[in-house]
C-alpha cells in the first residue's frame, strides 16, 4: 500500500496530535476541578474533641447564612435536613456511647436532623458515604428529641463543636445542643 507524501502526513500530525491530547486531557482536569473540595460555596469542616474518653469526629460542609433567613424558610421545618452541604454529614465515636441517655454503639454513622420551631429530632443513621439528599430512614441507628435555643450571637458558617458533655451545631441565630456521654 502507497502512503500519501510525507509533508501532508507532517501537517496532519500537527493539527491532529494537540486535538486527541486536548480530547483525552479535559475530562481528567474537569474531574479534578470538580471533586475540588476546598473550592465548593460551602466548604468541608471537621469538629473532632474528647468525650470522656471517647473520641468524636465530625466531618460536614459549612454553608453560610448570605442574607438569608434559614430555619423554616433555607431548611424547612419538619423535613429531614443533611445537616450540612453537600455530602451527608458523618459523625464518629471511637467508643460506644449514650446519646439524650440512649445507647449508640462505636462507629462511623450519617448525622441527619428534623428541624422544628421548638423541637429537633437528631438522627444517626448507619449509611455512610452517599450524597446529603439520600436519606434512607431505614437505615437509622437512633434517634433522639432535643431542644434548640438562640443563639448568643449571629453565626455566618455552620460550625460543630464537640464539648466535654455533647456536640453543638451553631448556624445563623441558633444552637443545638446534644448531650453525648
């Protein structure tokens, strides 16, 4: 078989080379970009601290308020919200423990809640490493009522805390306090 001359096959290469390396280059970059945590309107946190002798971790994304009001308007009342942006957010205990006085063995869970005006229902649930939005209550481990209260000052970024008797959840004009022994 003839092979046209070897100035066309030169000029074909230049063009066509630079476009199959563009072709297969691109999706790795948008992937990289995309998968850019630190980049997202709400970035990743972690909250980690003793309890005792147990070590609590949780790992969320940190939306801001941005001149919006939040409860019972951003996060509606009576709806299980992810507890963060994004990817659900994880709490773990290195030991068992007892939640609002309810026992929940060591480990890794989701952290999902029902806000309410005056009560909250703080859910633990055994699936772990889906998007926040695919909540499966069946997989619940436990869940517990507690009571939200104001907040002392105004809270732009949701922020956890882990204390010496609990975890507390602060965002926009109020705290959530849950008692962990």
């Amino acid at each position: 078989m003839n092979f046209p001359n070897s100035a066309f096959m030169k000029r074909a290469n230049l063009f066509t080379l630079p476009l199959l390396l563009a072709f297969l280059l691109l999706p790795a970059t948008s992937w990289a970009q995309g998968n850019n945590k630190s980049n997202r309107p709400s970035p990743p946190a972690v909250a980690t601290g003793k309890i005792g002798e147990t070590t609590v971790t949780i790992d969320y994304s940190s939306p801001a308020v941005k001149n919006r009001k939040v409860w019972g308007e951003l996060v509606p009342y009576g709806k299980v919200w992810r507890a963060g942006a994004n990817e659900a957010t994880t709490i773990e205990f290195s030991r068992d423990v007892l939640v609002e006085g309810k026992h929940l063995p060591q480990g890794k869970y989701s952290l999902y809640t029902i806000p309410g005006e005056n009560q909250w229902t703080v859910i633990f649930n055994k699936a772990i490493g889906q998007w926040g939005t695919e909540y499966d209550e069946r997989r619940d481990a436990l869940r517990v009522n507690v009571k939200p209260r104001k907040s002392p000052r105004m809270q732009e970024r949701l922020a956890y805390v882990v204390a010496k008797n609990g975890i507390l959840m602060r965002w926009e004009n109020l705290e959530l306090p849950v008692k962990i022994k």
